[in-house]
C-alpha cells in the first residue's frame, strides 16, 4: 500500500489550478459547468483529494482544449496545441 501512496502523492493540484488560469477559467466556473462544488476542486487543487477518472473525463470531454496529460503530470504545456 505504500507504494501506491507514493504514485498518488505525485499528482498536484497545482497543475489543474495552471490549467485553468491557461484556459481563462476560475475553479468556480469549472464546478458550476460540471454540476461540482468549488471545494471538490479547491481540495484538489490543496493537494488534499484527487480527482475521479469520471470526474478527470468529464473536464477532458468539457474543455477539449485542456491538456489532460498536463493536469494529470505536469508534463506539456497546460493547453493543447501550445
């Protein structure tokens, strides 16, 4: 179990937080378009939960433009095609 513990904690909400600032977004209007709560996001962001793969679906089926693999690694660039 620590191992996997270990591959959790290098997900940061910190990428989500850059992606959206990319995109022009607030957290409150990713939530609201997703029928979410501000804090699901904001807990995330905190480095305090992780995002579903549902939930990760639903803002890549959203927001096309947003670079998943960014949110998810901190690899890339925050958007696609930049």
């Amino acid at each position: 179990m620590a191992g996997r513990r270990e591959k959790k904690s290098s997900i940061q909400g910190k990428w989500l937080k850059e992606a959206l600032a990319a995109q022009d977004m607030s957290v409150y209007r990713l939530a609201k378009e997703l029928g979410y709560s501000r804090e699901k996001f904001y807990r995330h962001i905190g480095n305090k939960t992780y995002l579903s793969s549902e939930s990760l679906a639903e803002i890549a089926g959203k927001f096309p433009t947003m670079n998943m693999r960014y949110v998810l690694t901190g690899e890339g660039a925050p958007m696609m095609g930049k």
